[in-house]
C-alpha cells in the first residue's frame, strides 16, 4: 500500500523517508490513514517488533475526532518507539562486545597497540581525545593535558604543516611556543567537529591531540559563558528557587559545550582519559559515550590516583593503564609509532 502525499502540484509519490514523513505532517493540511502509515511501516521497516508498534499506536485508533493533535501524537509515538528500539541495540551491542572481550587486552603491555589492533573493529588512531575533570580543576584540567601534548610536540615531535599557527603549551611554568604537529587547536576543532578525521589527517600527524581546553569557540560563542560559569562555581545558584536561574547556563550547555563535546568523542579514534581527584560527571558521561561506540579508553591515573578511585561501571571499558609520568611518555611513543 502507498501512503499518499499531495504537493501542491497534486503528484503523488511514496514517502521514502523519516523526514518526509515529517513534512507531511507539518506543511500537509490533509486527514491521513494511520492504517495506511502502519502498513507502509510493516512492509519497508525489517523488524521482528513492527507488531508491537501497532498495537502502541492502534488506541489512537479510537479517537472519535482527528483534533489537531492527532497526527502528533503519532510522530511523538514513532519517535519514543524508534528511540527506545535503538537504545536497545545499542546497549546489547555494547554488552555483547566487553563481554567478549574480557581476557583479550594486555592492559599493561605499554609498548604495543596490537591487542586493540585485533579486538576493536576497524581500529585506526588518526585521532584522540584527552578526557578528563575540568569544571572543578583550579587549572581547568590544562596541567596534566599540557603534559601530554609536551610530550607529543617536543619529545616524539612530527612534521609541521608550513602555514599552521603557532601554540603555546604552558609547561611546568614556562610557555613553549611552537607550530604543532599533533595538537588541534582553536577553530581547528571546530572543524574536527565537522569534518572529523578527514580535516585533521590533512594537517596534522597521527594522532591528532584533541584537548577539550583549547575549544576557545565555547568561550567566544555566547558571552555569557564566564558569566554563567562564574555563577556555578561560586555556588550562587544553591540558595534560588527560581527555575528560570538555570536557563541560560542550561542553555548554553545544550546548544554548544555538551553537542560539540560529544560530536568530538563520536568522531575520535580513541579517548586518552586522566583521571584524578577532579575527574566528575561529564568525563563520566563521555566515557559512557565511548563505550557505547566501543572505543578504546587509555586511562592515566595522575598523582598517584588509584583504580578504585572510580566506579567498577568503568573498569570494563579501560583498555590500556597508566599509572606513572613514565608510563605516559611510554605509552606517547607507542601511539606516535603506531603503524608507521
């Protein structure tokens, strides 16, 4: 059966996608035939479940009127349905994954990646990620991501691009200034936010350093992100009962720092995590983000922070450990070498 949908031309054609099937809604004034949307479904989307759709969205059927929220509550029903179908996928495919790969890595073995090589579909390192706590860091978590990116630039240095601007990694008290080879910075993320790895592979060395600290956009694109940061970190938020005093930095959260964070997480090979007293809820959450994609996490622990200083949730995710500065420089050699 076809669903029918009227341009103003009056042709009459399938609905191939979700999206038209959205514009249907939203720019048709025509009543349509929820049977005919169901059937349309059950014959074009592969799915032993389709029959529980249907029976979800049948007591719409018994609506005596088609107000004009009918034909939302539809859109709302598919969307939550397809939501939690995909959802569902997701964290079978990530359960049968770590299960699977439990005795398989060499957590320790710092001076080879062949392990992740073997048991990460499709593993390249074009890029990673420095995760880690910066909200509550007195330096925003720049210390120890400095470290890293020293040790990339200065001690395994690569070849910079000619017209690339200069850096200033703050080490250890001095400013080392110098065009990189490996640190994405700036507008640069911006477009790894993009582009992905098909940006930084024309400009950068492999891996390419992805540090959440150089995204200078999120500061620059809204004002009032000081501001709003100020406001959190003072605790002047604790006492209000006003609901409308978190919008802003709600705002602010949704629109840039949260999407462009995890858009990076999404499109890196690999996430380089630090963890310490001031590791908190968004390095968590990007962690979950990782495993989801089943990426390999490479965990420092800084300052003599131990493993059970996080929760066992993460354990299973972890796929190389670090637990000392010589560790990192170790394991920094390993990556700049990896496939070359």
């Amino acid at each position: 059966m076809k669903i029918k949908y009227i341009h103003k031309t009056q042709n009459i054609f399938m609905i191939q996608n979700w999206q038209q099937f959205n514009e249907s809604y939203e720019d048709s004034k025509d009543q349509k035939d929820l049977e005919a949307i169901l059937n349309y479904i059950a014959k074009n989307i592969p799915s032993s479940e389709i029959s529980n759709l249907k029976k979800d969205l049948t007591p719409l059927l018994t609506t005596e009127s088609l107000n004009e929220g009918f034909f939302s509550d539809i859109k709302d029903s598919l969307i939550k349905w397809f939501d939690e179908k995909i959802m569902n996928y997701i964290v079978n495919k990530k359960k049968r994954f770590y299960t699977e790969l439990i005795g398989k890595l060499d957590l320790f073995d710092l001076t080879t990646l062949d392990d992740i090589k073997k048991n990460f579909r499709a593993f390249e390192l074009d890029s990673i990620y420095l995760a880690g706590g910066m909200d509550k860091a007195k330096d925003v978590g720049a210390g120890w991501r400095a470290q890293v990116e020293y040790e990339f630039e200065v001690n395994n240095p690569g070849v910079p691009y000619e017209e690339m601007e200069r850096i200033t990694i703050p080490y250890h008290g001095e400013n080392i200034v110098l065009k990189p080879a490996y640190v994405v910075d700036g507008e640069h993320l911006a477009q790894f936010v993009d582009e992905g790895n098909n940006y930084t592979l024309k400009y950068y060395d492999r891996p390419a350093i992805l540090n959440p600290v150089r995204k200078e956009m999120d500061r620059t694109k809204n004002p009032n992100f000081g501001k709003e940061m100020g406001k959190f970190k003072s605790g002047e938020y604790e006492g209000t009962k006003d609901p409308r005093q978190f919008d802003e930095i709600s705002r602010i959260f949704s629109q840039t720092i949260e999407p462009e964070d995890e858009l990076i997480v999404n499109k890196c090979d690999a996430v380089f995590v630090g963890f310490n007293e001031v590791t908190s809820g968004g390095t968590f959450g990007e962690l979950q983000q990782t495993s989801f994609l089943n990426k390999p996490i490479f965990a420092w622990y800084i300052d003599g922070w131990k493993i059970s200083g996080h929760s066992p949730w993460n354990l299973p995710h972890v796929s190389k450990i670090m637990r000392t500065d010589e560790d990192m420089k170790l394991f920094v050699k390993t990556m700049v070498n990896f496939e070359k």
